[in-house]
C-alpha cells in the first residue's frame, strides 16, 4: 500500500524496501478550463545535484530534449504536450543501484512551457501529483498530492530523490517558482 506524504515529509525508500532497484516515478495534473485560446503544456524536468546541490555538465539536466543523464541510470520516457486523460502524464524510470556515485540528489520539477507568452501559471493547474512505483512488481510504493496552494508560479519543485547513508530517500517538497524553469536552472547550476 502506498505512502501517502504531505508537504515537507521525508520518507525511507530503499530502506524500508529492500532490494528496490528499478523504480518509476510518475507525475500527473489536470488543468482548469479556462479561456486563453493557447495549448496548456506542462514538462517534467530533473536537476541531477552533486552534494552541493548543483548540477555537474549538462547530462545532469533531464527534459524532453536530453531524456537520459550519461550513464541512462535516469531516463525520461517523453513529452506529454497536453495533459489529457487519467494516469500519470510524463514518467522518469529510475535505476537507483545504477546512478553515478556523485549524484546525491535527484529534483523532480515541473514547468510550463512558455508560461508568461500564454498568461499561464500553476493556479489554472489542478490534481498534480507525483508517485514512484516499483517496477518489478508496478507497486505503487509513494504517492504525493501537490494540492492547489499555487497562484502565480509558473515552475514547482515537486520533490527530491536524495542519499543518506548509502540509502535513498524521498522529500515531498512542493515548492513554487514564480520564474518557472529559469528560477530553477539558477538555483540548480543549470547555464
């Protein structure tokens, strides 16, 4: 049964799971109606940080246009340009045994795209959430309901995969970012 977090929990993920080695993480959201007259487009991206929380040569950034860091230890499946339908919209598959030794954390964010073009911003976004799965057996091990404590920001760290003591870990962060993916490419060492 999955773990349901809250905003700012840390849990256990290889501990309280042993042997867990391949995992899928899905994030998914639904957008308001609303009358802009644009497409809404939503993208999943991944800031790979060493110890201090920065991200070492451009394979550490995971998108749509660079879908796998050097190693492919980390690998984001594709594009979903419209959000539509149930499940999750874009998913990262995950090999934890086999990410890079200097990769101590592992940023989950969500942005969108051309934001300010299309007078676009997480208050139209509604149900998103992020969830890892098993893959050897498609349990759902964790699931976090970002809510709708949004306005203005047009980027969201969901939450971050971290090591601690030679195991990994998840914190449900949720944080808004009002300069969506330029705000996180700053704080994250992106250029």
């Amino acid at each position: 049964m999955a773990i349901n977090l809250s905003k700012g929990q840390k849990v256990d993920l290889t501990k309280t799971n042993p042997g867990l080695s391949k995992i899928t993480v899905g994030l998914g959201w639904d957008t308001n109606k609303y009358d802009g007259g644009k497409d809404f487009d939503l993208d999943v991206s991944l800031f790979l940080t060493n110890a201090e929380g920065k991200v070492e040569g451009e394979k550490n950034f995971v998108f749509f246009n660079n879908p796998q860091n050097e190693n492919g230890s980390v690998v984001h499946t594709g594009d979903n340009r419209t959000g539509e339908g149930d499940g999750d919209d874009e998913q990262v598959k995950i090999e934890l045994s086999a990410v890079p030794a200097n990769i101590e954390k592992i940023a989950f964010t969500i942005t969108i795209y051309e934001a300010t073009e299309r007078s676009q911003n997480f208050g139209q976004v509604s149900r998103a959430y992020a969830r890892i799965v098993n893959d050897v057996n498609n349990e759902e091990i964790i699931r976090f309901d970002l809510g709708e404590d949004f306005s203005v920001e047009t980027g969201v760290v969901v939450g971050e995969l971290y090591r601690n003591a030679g195991e990994w870990k998840f914190n449900a962060i949720g944080s808004g970012y009002k300069d969506g993916l330029a705000g996180l490419c700053r704080d994250y060492g992106v250029n």
